[in-house]
C-alpha cells in the first residue's frame, strides 16, 4: 500500500514539475527578447552619441588648430621683423667699431697714443642723451658726422708733418742750414762738427716738438668731436634697442592673448554642444530602460499568476492522494504498535544491567581522554593557531608532543549491539621534558625524508613550548648542506645565538661544534651543578635571571662526515647531556657505515628510538608496537616562516639578562666601611645560581685590569657597576677614581654631574693630548708616592698607611677605549706606551692600578704584548674567537661561547684555562645609579659636615670633548672675582678657553712687546665670537680689580641685528665704564685715536700707561682696514696717513705702550687680503680652528690645525715656541654677563673712553 501511494505522489508531482517548466521557459523566452530588444536600440543610441562626440571634437580641434595656426604665423612675422631691426642695430654698432679703429690707427699714425686714453676721460658723463622720438635716424646722423670727422682726421695737413720720414728731413735740413754758416767760422773738422751738431739737433728738437703740439691741438679738434658723435650714436642705439624689444614684446603678447581668446571661444562652444550631446543621450537612454522595465514588470505578474495557478492544481491533486492513503494505513499501524510495544518491554527489561554497566565505563574512559586531548591542544596548539596568534609560553612543560596514536575502536556489537563502541580515538605521543626528550630515527630511503621533517615539528615544537630564547639548537645537516633546516636560518635575523649563527656540513666544523658543546657541558658541571644540583633544571630553579638555556643538538644523516674523535663526542654528549639540559634530534641514515669503534647502541641507549619499517616508523617499544603510530607533522613553508619571523620578534630582547644590581649593592648600613689598605674586593655579577664575582686588586699579581667586548656586549655596564660599587663600598679616602672615556659618548657624564667625590678626573669623549696628560699626572703622583715610601721605607700601601697614620687611597685607572691612544704611530702614542708600562709595571706597590677597557686587542698599533701580559686579571665580554685568544691567552678561546650581553668571563691568572670564571654582570639603569650617586654625594656631604662643621666636596677636573667649554667654569675668573689673586697689568691675560690637558685655562698673555697681537683665523664663527667675548670679559675683570684706566673697544663688522652684534652691544652695556662698542662706520675715527694714543706714548715714553685694548670682529668686512691695492709704501708728508697705514703703525708699535689688537677673520685669504707680510708678523698670538692643511700650513707653520675637530682650536706662541691645543669657550649667558656687570659696578670709568 505504501509504495502504492509513494509511486501515485511521484507521478503527480512529475507532472507538476513538467507543467511548471513549460511555463518557465515559454515566458524566459519572452523576457529575453524584450531584454534584447532594449539592449539592441541602446547600442544604437550609444552609436550616434559616440559618432556626434567625435564630430564635435574633431571640430573643435580644428578651430584649436587655426587659433594655433594664425598664432604661429604672425609671431613668425614679428620675429623676422625683430631679427631685421636687430641686424640693422648691429651693422650700425659694426660701423661705430670700424671708425672708432680707424681713429685709432690714425691716432698711432700720427704718433698721439696718450690720446686714446686722455680723451675718453675727459668726455665721461659729456654725452648727451639720445632723442626719445627718432633712434634709428639720430643714430644714422651720429655716424655720418663720425665719418666726416674721421675724414677730417685722416686729411690733417700738418699731421704729415710729423709723420713718417717728416722728421728725417726736418734734421737734414738743419744739418745743412747749419752747416755752412759753421764751416766758415771754424774751418776745422773736428770743431765744426762739435758745433754742427748740437746746434743741427738743439733746432731740430725745437722744431718737431712745436709741429707735435700743433698736431696735437688739431687732431684734439677733430678726434673729441668723432668721439662724441661715436657716444651719441651708441646711446641711440641703445634707446633703437630698448624701444624695438618693447615693440616687440607688446606684439607678441597681444597676439598670445588672441590665441587665447580664440582657444576659449572654441572650448566653449564645443562645451554647449557636448552638453546637449549628452542631454539627448541620457533622455534616449532612460526612454529605452523605462520601456523595458514596464515589458519586464508586466511578464513578471504574467508569471506569478500563472506560477499560483499549476501549483494550486498540484497541491489539490496530492492532498487528495494523501488523505486516500491515510485512511487505509490507521488500522494497520494500530495492529503493528501493540505488538511492537509487547517486545520492547521484554527486552529492555533483560539488558538494563550490561548496557548502563558498559556507557559508565565508556563514559568515565572518554572523559579522560577529552580532558587529555584539551590539555594538549592547549598547551600546544595548531601550527595554523600558533602563527595567527602566537603568546609566548612564561613557563616549561613538562613534556612534548612528537606525534599521535592510533588506537582502534572497542565495541561489543556481538553481545551488546545497542551500546556505542569506544574509539577510534587517537591520543597524544608526548616526551618527557627535561628528563628525556632526545629522539633517535633510524630510517633508510625515503624515510630519511620523513626523519628530517619530524625533527622540523620537534625544533617547531621546542622553539613554541619553551619561553624565548630559553632553548638553542646545534643544527648538523652535511647532506643537505643546510637545506633540510634553511626556514629555521630566519631566527638568525633576530638572535643569531639561537641557531649557532649557520647550520654546520663540514667534518671540521662538526668536529669543532661538538667540542664546544662538550665544553659548555664541562663549564655548566663544574662551575654550576657541581654536587649541588643534580641537574640544569635544578640549578634554574635556583640562578633565577642568570638561568641556562636548554641545547638542542640537531643531526641529520648520521654519520655522514663525522670522524671517529666527532662520533666519540656525540656519545659524551649523549650520556651527560640529559643533566646539563643538551639533549638529541638525530636522524641516522641506515646505508652509512658507522666511524670505528662506534655502537649505535650506546646512542640509542640515551633517546627514544624510531624506526622506518613498511613506509611508516615505529616506536620501538613492546608497550606500543599494537598501535599505530603518526609522526608530527611541519607546517607548510609558508606558515613556517610566518611562524618563524613571528617568533624571532619575541626573540629580540630576550637573550638579555638583567640582574638587578641591588642583588650585589653594598648595603645602605655598610657604606664607606670597607678598608682598601690591603687591596679592594667589589662584586660585579652573579657566577652561578648563589656565589658572587669579585674583581679583587691589590695581592699577588691580580692588580691590573683588562677588559674587552665587542659592542652590545655589556662593557659600560660593567664600568658603571664597578664605578659604582666600588663608590659605594670604599670612601674617598680609601679610594680615587681616575675616568677616561675615548668612546663617543657621555658614559662617564653622569659621574662629573653628581660630582663623585672619588673621582679625581672625568673625561667624556677625551681626546688623546687629555688622556696623555691624565697618564702624565698618575706618573708624577707614582714618583711622589715613591718619594714618601722611601722616606718612611716602606714596601706598600698598607706599610705606609701603618707607619704614617694617615689615609693615602688607592688609586684606579680606567680608560674605555684605551686603544685611541695607538691609532697613530706618532710621538703620543709612543710616550702613552711608555706611561701605561711604568704605571702597570710600578703601580702596584704604591697602590696605583690600571683598567683599560676596549672593544678589542687587534690592530697594526696597540699598547705592547709585554704591558698587557703584567695585567693579570681579565674579563672577557662577548667577541670572535681571534679576540677572545688576545684577552685571555693562545690557548683559552672560551670567550668565543659567551651568547648574551652582559656575559663575561673573569679570570685572574693571566686568562689561563684553568682559571676561568663565568659570570653575569648585574644590570644598572640610569635611574638606579642616579640614585644611588645621590646617596653617595650626600653621604659626603654628611661625613665632612660632621667632622669640621661644613660641607666638603671632591670637585673632579672634568674634561667634556663633545660640547665647547663655559667660562663661568673657569677657576682662575672665579679666583680673581674673588680676590684670591691679583691681576698683572702689564701683562694680562685673555682666557681662551680650556686645555686639553690638566692644566690652567688655555690664555694668551699680552706682555708689553712688540708683536703680541692676538689673531683668530676660523669660519666657526660661533667659536670665534666666544673666544673673543672671553677675552673681553677676561680683560674687564682684571680691569675692575686691578688694571685702571684700562680701556677696550670693540670695533664690531658683524651685520647689524646678528647675533654677535646683539652680544657686543650686551656687553658694551653691561660694562659701560670699559667697555665701548663702536660700528664699521666708526673705523676711522677710531683707527685714528688709536694712533695717536700710540704715537703719544711713544714719544712721552709712557710704558707703564694704562691698557687699550681693541677688538676688531670679523675683519673681512672692515674694507677700511684693507691697504690700497695702488699703496706702495710712500706718500707725502702734507697729506693725512690712510687708515690702513694707521693701523699698520698701531699693530707695529701699539704692544710695546700698552695698545694691543685682539680680532677675528674667517679665511687666511681674506687675512691676507687685509694685511701684508710685515703686518701679519705683529701678530705673535695665533689661533686657528678647522681649516685647510695649506692654510693651516701658512699661519701656524704646521698643518696640525687640518685636524681639528668640532669645538677645538690651536694657540700658538712665536715667543714662547708654544701650540696649545684647546676647547674654546661658548658665548657665556646674558644672564651671566648682566650678573658680573652688577656684581663688578663701580669700577672707575677709564681715561680713553
């Protein structure tokens, strides 16, 4: 009956379906020919819009091209009209040329060349204007009377007279008129020729010289009109010019602007036009769409009601078939349920029991998978989640995943049909970590493929389960020759130690890097573990910050290039590998024979062991070999490198180690308690999980230092934590710090800010002439020391301070960068060598120890191998291995395996192996040693407040090579301000600026003898207009404490509103008793005083007078001070001396009566340009900054001055034999200077001013 009505409902619904797809395609087919229809009048509309769119454009580029066209042709027009005009001026300009040559060559003819040059200076501004109105012809009429006067010229009679042979005959004729006459009144020869002829040439001379003058009178009458009509007709020209370029211009313009007009008019119509265009096109257009959209709307209702009709006659014919059915199944279906119903009680009631028994096991047994699958994927999920969102793990797990098992399903169909099977169900293959994760496949074939690729899933694996930079990897692949782990190389762009910088193929370097492991095993047993942990997870439990990262070793195809002594180390590894944290990935290829002697065995012993069998591996364990077994999988390239780079961004930064340095800080109850008679003893780091690292000088032949590190390896960091430590463990008393930092940088900065009171010498970017006299002043003080301990025979410190009673520090060297002293082989490096060895060699008795710090040993000049062998304490931060052989020995390359910043070495027995001492080097920031050298400073305050009722400080003599000197610091100002010291007057000084050495302040001393001028040559003009404001601020304290009468005038060239003329005018008001500031305008007046004043004290012999003293600023623009160029030296005695000369007088003369010069030019040229040879040697001060080597040549006689860096100058003393290399001074504040004004007011206001 069922497939009765089943086979009726699928007939009536066939039909139904048949019915429905007629009517479909009957109306598609009329909905498709009303779209086609519209689709085919819209392309034609689209056809015509195009086809007038062209029209209207070729249109209105034709009207385009005709505007351009005629534009064209009239500029043509107008330019060859120009060209006309302009080759007409030209022939005329041509025509002048040739009749002012024709002038010329008949001037020279005629023997009256001084006429070419007396007559044009005699018609300059004599030329009249030429007339607005006619140029062209003024200018034609001006060559034509030219040409009537050259005519004129060239047809002078009595010109010919004195022309040519004319005076050849004027002489023969005298000879003969004379003759006669002589011959007759002196028949002699010889009497009448003595007579002869000096009459004959007395008449001759008379006679040529009066035809000259009239020459001369009449070509003058000719000539000065030819020029003058010359003149007139070259100012027409230029008038015809001027004016032809205006007409010209104005025609051009007028026709540009035609064009344009012409252009705008054809873009606008060609703009209405495009616009009805398109108005017509969208009309049509929408005039098509709406037609169709109303044929379309229509058979769409044609549809729905045709569509309701055949659906409603189908759904009427089934419900008609449905209720037939219906009735007919009723009574079967009451039959079948009643008998149904009888059964399912019988049978439920007899499994109740098994089946409730069967789903609590099954259920229990589930549950504990879910809850270990959950744990898995937790802690180590997807490849595809991992590199989508990666977090790095905070700590270990404590097992692995390499892989899955399969286990089948379990059912009990047979007896228990109805209950669910358990499985199948796959769980996790997890590894024990650390205790033993290392695995071992051993495959053939292509499974030495699938080997390679599970050992890319464990290094994924270990790199996401582990936190940053906690695991590293010794990757072997001589087959692959790196291939099979190249993705892995990205690491080495964020932190090359993860992945050992390369991945090794060569027997070499596998040899090579299993002994490094060895020896990183050997360390972490002996110097970390010990028989205190039993293994590297112990000891990090305890070490905290300075932990051990994990080691992984990778080998793929073993034993493909390994040596026998390589495959001895790899069975070392192995076996003690597990307890220092190096454990095993190692593919080993079956076909290889293995090295002598080896057992594969022994290695599989230590791992677990996977073999390749029937295209699978297997675990080799009788507890798994039912199940089967999937190996872990990598993620495709892509997602690994993504992954990858993922991670190598959370590698930056975590290699870095930061062990507070509160964990080694002396205690606050502690300070300064410690004695440094016997030696000093300060920790630099944690060495190992509870120990501390002590750099321990004075005993035995630990008393110098060396230290080495390439950059980023923690260098400073160590200086700053033993700087200080040692500060905070040892008083001044017991301790002085001696600081040289040749590095760039201010490392050392903040030790001379807070004025450490152990530090005697602060030097930041030190230049080499500092750092050697630094060593210059510990060897006067190691003779000193010497001196005293003799005298009380004593062998060392702590004998002296036990003989004498009295506190003698310690003393400690350091220099970062002591390698600057060498990168020359000149003088200075030589007497720096010989220094350091006398200090390192001698210091140690007399308590004097050197640190010399560098980022390495290697180079063509260094301090000699014999210096560095006595210093026997060395600390080795990270280098190359070439490095690490130079600061501890040829045989202890330990150095080499240091991988993190702050890692170091310390060994005090001259870097023998043995003596090897790894550490870290506690970590301080700035804010941490800003406060703890506040503490110490007010420490110090504190001790010597107690003990003699007032604060005491250590000030440091500080040297900062990177910014300029300060006046305000200068200790010989501030003691004269004070009145320790007296002023000299006849020989004051002009501070300069500040040594590079440990000495007084850089000055130039103006002693009353000729030739002590003080000149600054530079193009620094910031640096020139400090130095020169020193020297005047140096000279107005002298004067207000001890100079009177002195006086001092700046002659300032600088532009007004500058900078430097704002500073002079400060300064003039600030010290308007001494000081008076005068402009470029005042340069004569004042050159003029200044003569006088010299020349009167010359002649009243007042020597002793007081002091003038002049500035001159920025010379080059003084063009009044510049000697004529026409000046040689001589003029007359009625006529006043030029201001050049007068200032010559001055610097010549002005020193020896007390008038000295003081100025400042930016070139040697321009130098030279304002004053000669004599001048320029009156100046026997010299300064000079950053120039070029021939200059530097010129005014100093050495090219020293071509070295120069920023913010130093040289000072050079003819007298004295002295060049003195020194930071200038910075323009001192105005606040400052408005201070000294009024703390120096009431000064007498001197005689000059």
């Amino acid at each position: 009956r069922l497939a009765a009505f089943e086979a009726e409902q699928a007939a009536l619904q066939a039909e139904s379906v048949r019915q429905r797809q007629e009517l479909d395609r009957s109306l598609d087919e009329a909905e498709a020919a009303i779209r086609r229809g519209a689709a085919e009048e819209l392309e034609r509309i689209e056809a015509r819009y195009e086809s007038e769119q062209n029209r209207l454009k070729q249109a209105h580029d034709e009207a385009c091209w005709e505007a351009a066209a005629v534009y064209e042709a009239s500029r043509g027009g107008l330019k060859s009209e120009f060209d006309q005009a302009l080759a007409q001026i030209g022939e005329a300009g041509q025509r002048a040329a040739d009749i002012a040559a024709a002038a010329r060559e008949q001037l020279v003819a005629y023997k009256q060349e001084r006429l070419l040059e007396e007559v044009p200076q005699l018609l300059a501004g004599d030329v009249p204007a030429a007339r607005e109105g006619q140029p062209a012809a003024a200018a034609t009429a001006a060559l034509a009377r030219a040409e009537a006067h050259l005519t004129q010229l060239r047809e002078l009679g009595v010109a010919r007279a004195a022309a040519g042979l004319a005076p050849v005959l004027w002489l023969v004729m005298w000879l003969a008129a004379i003759a006669l006459p002589v011959w007759l009144v002196f028949p002699r020869p010889a009497v009448w020729a003595a007579v002869t002829i000096p009459v004959a040439g007395l008449g001759w001379a008379g006679t040529l010289w009066v035809v000259r003058m009239l020459v001369r009178r009449r070509t003058l009458e000719v000539y000065v009109p030819l020029l003058q009509a010359l003149a007139e007709a070259e100012r027409a020209r230029d008038v015809w010019k001027a004016r032809l370029v205006r007409h010209y211009k104005h025609d051009r313009e007028r026709h540009r602007a035609d064009k344009r007009r012409k252009r705008a008019a054809a873009d606008a119509q060609y703009q209405r036009d495009l616009g009805e265009l398109v108005a017509w096109h969208e009309r049509s257009a929408q005039a098509v769409v709406a037609e169709r959209d109303r044929a379309l709307a229509e058979l769409a209702r044609r549809r729905e009601s045709e569509t309701a009709r055949c659906d409603a006659q189908a759904q009427a014919r089934l419900e008609e078939s449905r209720l037939q059915y219906q009735r007919a199944s009723h009574a079967m279906h009451d039959r079948f349920d009643l008998a149904r119903q009888q059964a399912l009680s019988r049978y439920q009631r007899q499994h109740t029991e098994v089946l409730e028994s069967w789903q609590a096991g099954r259920a229990k047994l589930l549950a504990h998978i879910d809850s270990l699958q959950q744990c898995v994927q937790e802690a180590f999920p997807a490849w595809d989640a991992l590199a989508a969102q990666y977090q790095p793990p905070q700590g270990f797990p404590t097992a692995l995943p390499v892989g899955l098992w399969h286990v089948p399903a379990v059912s009990l169909a047979e007896v228990l049909p109805e209950a669910e099977p358990i499985g199948p169900f796959c769980l996790p293959a997890l590894v024990p970590f650390p205790q033993r994760p290392s695995l071992v496949f051993r495959a053939a074939g292509a499974g030495r493929e699938q080997a390679v690729h599970a050992i890319q899933a464990a290094l994924l694996r270990l790199l996401t389960s582990l936190p940053p930079g906690k695991v590293r990897f010794t990757v072997i692949d001589p087959v692959g020759l790196g291939q099979n782990f190249a993705a892995f190389m990205h690491l080495c762009d964020y932190d090359e130690q993860i992945i050992g910088g390369r991945i090794w193929t060569e027997p070499g370097q596998i040899e090579a890097r299993l002994a490094d492991l060895c020896e990183q095993m050997e360390t972490i047993i002996q110097k970390y573990l010990r028989n205190e942990y039993a293994t590297l997870d112990e000891y990090n439990a305890q070490a905290g910050e300075v932990a051990e990262p994990y080691r992984v070793l990778v080998i793929a195809n073993f034993p493909v290039n390994f040596s026998e002594g390589a495959a001895r180390r790899l069975l070392n590894i192995a076996a003690s590998g597990p307890r220092c944290g190096v454990h095993l990935l190692v593919s080993v290829d079956e076909k290889q024979p293995l090295p002598p002697g080896f057992a594969l065995a022994d290695l599989e012993a230590h791992a677990h062991l996977l073999a390749w069998h029937h295209d699978a591996f297997q675990w080799q364990d009788p507890l798994f070999q039912p199940l089967c077994f999937q190996l872990a999988e990598p993620p495709d390239p892509e997602t690994c490198t993504r992954l990858l780079r993922t991670l190598g961004q959370h590698l930056q930064g975590a290699r870095r180690v930061e062990v507070p340095f509160a964990r080694i800080a002396t205690p606050a109850d502690s300070y300064w308690s410690a004695s440094a008679a016997a030696g000093v003893a300060v920790p630099l780091g944690p060495a190992g999980a509870t120990r501390l690292q002590y750099l321990r000088l004075g005993s035995g032949t630990a008393q110098h230092v060396l230290v080495a590190g390439k950059t980023g390896s923690g260098k400073s960091t160590l200086l700053h934590a033993l700087i200080t430590n040692l500060a905070l463990t040892y008083s001044p008393d017991e301790v002085e710090l001696y600081l040289v930092d040749f590095k760039k940088g201010v490392e050392f900065k903040t030790y001379a800010a807070h004025r450490l009171p152990h530090a005697r010498v602060v030097a930041i970017e030190s230049d080499r002439e500092f750092g050697l006299s630094v060593l210059e002043r510990l060897d006067a003080e190691l003779k000193h020391r010497g001196d005293l301990f003799r005298a009380l025979g004593v062998q060392d410190l702590a004998g002296y301070r036990r003989a004498d009673g009295q506190p003698l520090p310690r003393i400690l060297l350091v220099i970062d960068e002591f390698q600057e002293f060498f990168v020359e082989d000149d003088k200075l490096a030589q007497q720096a060598a010989l220094l350091l060895d006398r200090l390192v060699r001698q210091g140690r008795a007399f308590g004097m120890h050197v640190l010399l710090g560098s980022q390495t040993l290697a180079g063509a000049y260094t301090l000699a191998r014999s210096t560095l062998g006595q210093m026997a304490v060395r600390i080795a931060l990270q280098c190359s291995e070439a490095d690490a052989h130079l600061i501890l020995s040829e045989e202890n390359a330990a150095a080499r395996l240091l991988s993190r910043p702050g890692e170091a070495i310390y060994n005090d027995a001259g870097g023998l192996v043995e003596a090897n001492q790894p550490f870290q080097v506690a970590w301080i920031d700035d804010d941490v040693r800003e406060r703890y050298l506040t503490e110490i400073q007010s420490l110090c305050q504190q001790r010597h407040a107690a003990a003699d009722g007032r604060p005491h400080a250590y000030p440091p003599i500080v040297f900062e090579g990177n910014v300029p000197a300060e006046l305000q610091n200068n200790t010989m100002l501030s003691s004269l301000l004070a009145g320790h010291i007296a002023p000299s007057p006849l020989a004051p000084c002009c501070w300069l600026g500040e040594p590079v050495a440990i000495k007084e302040p850089t000055a130039a001393r103006l002693v009353r003898a000729s030739g002590l001028n003080l000149a600054v040559v530079g193009q620094q003009e910031e640096t020139a207009l400090g130095m020169l404001a020193a020297a005047a601020l140096s000279l107005v304290v002298q004067a207000a404490r001890g100079m009177p009468g002195a006086a001092l005038f700046v002659l300032d060239g600088s532009p007004a509103g500058s900078r430097a003329s704002a500073l002079w005018q400060q300064l003039a008001a600030a010290f308007p008793s001494v000081i008076r500031h005068l402009s470029f305008r005042d340069t004569t007046s004042l050159i003029g005083q200044l003569a006088a004043e010299a020349d009167r004290r010359l002649q009243a012999r007042e020597f002793e007078a007081a002091g003038w003293f002049c500035i001159i600023y920025d010379l080059g623009r003084l063009r009044d001070l510049r000697k004529a160029e026409d000046d040689f030296g001589f003029a007359r005695s009625d006529q006043p001396l030029p201001p050049s000369r007068q200032w010559a007088n001055v610097l010549r003369d002005g020193p020896g009566v007390g008038i000295h010069t003081l100025l400042w030019c930016d070139t040697w040229s321009n130098l030279q340009r304002a004053l000669d040879r004599q001048a320029l040697r009156e100046f026997g001060l010299r300064v000079a900054m950053q120039m070029s080597q021939a200059d530097s040549s010129n005014w100093l006689d050495s090219p020293a001055a071509s070295r120069l860096g920023l913010h130093r100058a040289l000072l050079a003393s003819e007298g004295e034999g002295l060049l003195e290399k020194f930071r200038p001074y910075s323009v001192p504040p105005v606040a400052w200077i408005e201070g000294l004004g009024a703390r120096l007011q009431g000064a007498a206001t001197p005689a000059g001013l």
